[in-house]
C-alpha cells in the first residue's frame, strides 16, 4: 500500500548510475595525495568523508568520482562483508569497479535515498547471487528494478533530518563509549603494575613494595568432576565472560553425557587456551552470572586459595588486563589438536609469577576498575537503545507509517 502522497516507482527511476575505476597503480603521481579514493573496505559506516588508499589532485582528476550526495553502494565481493554496505559520500570522492554510485536525481534528497537504502539492505542482500563470482555480485539491473516509495521532496528531506539527528545522538555516544574504554585500558595499565598508587582509607598514598608470587601461591587449580550434579553448560566469551553455551552458540555444543566435564563454581576462574580477537593468549573469566556451571576439560579451571589475602575483583581485573599474555607466550605453543588452541600445560600455568600488592591496596584498585566498567556498561546500554529506537524509526518514517510535520501541515496518520 501506498502511503497517501508517496510515489510507488523504482530505484533506477530517482537516481543515475555511474561504475567507478581505479587509476594506474603503476603511475605514482596519481597515488598517495589528500582526496579519498573509496573501495569496499571503506564502507564501514553510513557516512563517507575518507579512506584508506589516497590519490592526488591529478589522480583525482582522472579518476570516476562522485558527487557530494551521492550513495555509493557494493556490487562485488558482497558475500566478505556481514553487512550490506551503503555509503553516503558526504563530499566528493573517488571510487573503484566493486562499487555503484547513486547520484539522485533534483526531486530526490540524496541523505534521504542513502537512508531507504539502508533500510531495505537485508532485501536487497537477497538480490546477491554467487553465481561467475564467488565473493558475490548485485546485478545492476536488479538494483535500478528494485521498488520503492518516495514521499514528497519537502518530506524527504525533513525525514532525513530527523535521521540524521539520531545518527549524530549515536555517534557522540560511540565517542563517549570509546573514550572511557581507553580510559580503563590507562587506569588497568596505571594501577594493576604499580606506576600509579591510590590512597588508603587514612588519605595515605599506598606505598608498601609488592610481592612477586607464583599463581600457585595465589591459586589452586580446580579439576573437581560433575558426576551429574549440573546440566548448565558454560563457556568462554571475550565479551560476555562466562555465558550459557547455548546463549553464546544458539545451540548446545556439548557432548550428551557431562559427567566427566570439570564443575565450576561461582567466583571460582576458567582459562580458555584458544586465542580470539582481543585475547591473543586466551582468556581467563571469572563466573559470575550462575551458581555453577559445566565447562570442557580443555580449560584450566582454578580458585584462590588465600581469599583472605586476595581480593577476587582485583584479580578479574589483573586477568582481564593482558598483563600475564607475555608471560604466557613464554610458556605456550600452538596444539597439533586444533587450530588456535594454545599448548599450555598447568603446572607452567601456575608456575607464571605476578605482582602482588597488599589486600586493602587490591581492594582500593579493583573499586575504581569496577567504576569504570559500570560507566562503559551504562554507555554501551545507552548505545544499544539508541540503535534500536533509531532502527525502529527507520522502519516507520521510511514506510509511511508514520508520517511527519512539514512546514504548516499536521502530522498524517498513514
């Protein structure tokens, strides 16, 4: 249906195409200037000012560029990106072969085009085929037949604006989010090795020398068998910690009988000897969300041994840190049993040694540690929100369904 003063029409019918090139790489007076020259992996948010790769002003003279307001959209190598990429040139750029730019036509606002784009990118993702091209071609055609319906200019463009405002909102918050995780990577790096040291509950600076100590005077490892005491089955995330296997994998991946699996218990620590994005030595998670939880054997399960003389937020701190990925190094080497999983045996494990400051000064830094996370989870709820409720928007402005106040008139129900 369409919405009462829309046009039903087509993408081919308010916007001309035009392919991109790349100039000669043999000729260096073309390369290495100050104009953008965009490709596939610049399409990595909506709007487009840079890129990785330069020309120079005579470089850029030569090259297929297009115009500020234009939407740049990929036609090949679609099956290497998660995404459907559309971009929206906020100045003139240059451009290469894999891509498409949609110059609108003078009754279409470009922001507004480059928005219904993104809107309809999962649909038009379904126009890929692989068929001649592995990586995955969008057939032009497909893209200029694709239908569509466009309010008036006026609405458009207040449409857009509206858009726009959330997509400012978001990227402050980004900004914000990616301000403070720098911060807590300075503070983990000030406070975890004794560069900086906080004041005691007297307003003393900590001053005391820390202890040099094994992880086996600090820990002891835990191999305790589940024997059917627990059906919930953990593993290990980089970002999530400790999480429900299938809540991670959206399946359960276990083997049917958990018996022999190792049984952990809240606040007790499991190392995950694979190495993943951000975890170049594996990562250590402390469980945190369940009473108990079923983990493979391949991790190295372990508990403090001196709760008394340490504090267990610190030491999820110190793990978290990436302080102990040197000294794993020393000791790990890639396994013959599967691609990523490191070789580390225990008995290195534990031997690895660590600073130690006293417990009160371990408290006072796992405090501001802790603070700090709860800004960057506050921040990261916020953003989450923000991207849905704009998601939500999108879905309603650019269907019709909900219809917005231009200039003198009353909102319209569609």
């Amino acid at each position: 249906m369409v919405p009462k003063g829309w046009v039903a029409t087509q993408v081919g019918d308010i916007a001309k195409f035009s392919s991109g090139g790349t100039p000669s790489k043999q000729n260096a007076n073309f390369w290495g200037g100050t104009k953008p020259w965009i490709s596939g992996k610049d399409l990595k948010t909506h709007f487009i000012e840079t890129s990785i790769d330069t020309l120079t002003d005579e470089g850029f003279q030569i090259a297929k560029r297009a115009p500020a307001g234009a939407s740049l959209i990929l036609v090949r190598g679609m099956t290497l990106l998660k995404d459907f990429p559309v971009g929206f040139a906020i100045r003139e750029v240059a451009f290469n072969q894999d891509l498409k730019a949609l110059v609108p036509n003078k009754n279409i606002d470009g922001l507004f085009l480059s928005f219904l784009l993104v809107s309809e990118k999962h649909k038009i993702k379904q126009l890929v085929s692989t068929a001649g091209h592995g990586t995955g071609r969008l057939d032009t055609e497909s893209i200029k037949s694709y239908p569509i319906n466009v309010p008036p200019l006026n609405e458009q463009k207040k449409i857009a604006q509206i858009l726009l405002t959330w997509d400012k909102t978001i990227s402050v918050t980004e900004k914000f989010l990616a301000n403070s995780q720098q911060q807590k990577k300075a503070l983990m790096q000030q406070l975890l090795t004794g560069k900086k040291r906080l004041l005691d509950d007297n307003g003393t600076r900590f001053s005391e020398i820390w202890g040099l100590y094994a992880l086996s005077k600090l820990f002891q490892r835990v191999t305790i068998k589940n024997n059917g005491k627990s059906t919930n089955v953990v593993t290990i995330s980089g970002q999530h910690g400790l999480i429900k296997q299938e809540d991670f994998f959206k399946k359960t991946v276990a083997s049917d009988t958990l018996d022999g699996y190792f049984l952990l218990k809240k606040g007790q620590f499991a190392y995950n000897k694979s190495y993943s994005n951000g975890y170049p030595m594996g990562a250590i998670k402390r469980l945190n969300r369940y009473p108990e939880g079923v983990v493979t054997t391949l991790y190295i399960c372990f508990e403090l041994s001196t709760p008394k003389e340490s504090f267990g937020d610190y030491w999820e701190h110190y793990f978290e840190s990436g302080l102990l990925n040197n000294s794993l190094s020393q000791i790990a080497h890639e396994g013959g049993r599967a691609h990523g999983l490191l070789n580390v045996k225990p008995s290195d494990f534990f031997s690895l040694k660590v600073p130690v400051p006293g417990f009160e000064e371990q408290q006072k830094i796992a405090a501001v540690l802790s603070a700090a996370d709860a800004e960057i989870s506050t921040l990261e709820k916020k953003l989450t929100c923000l991207k849905d409720e704009k998601k939500a928007l999108m879905q309603q402005l650019l269907t019709g369904k909900r219809r917005v106040k231009v200039e003198a008139e009353e909102a319209v129900s569609a």
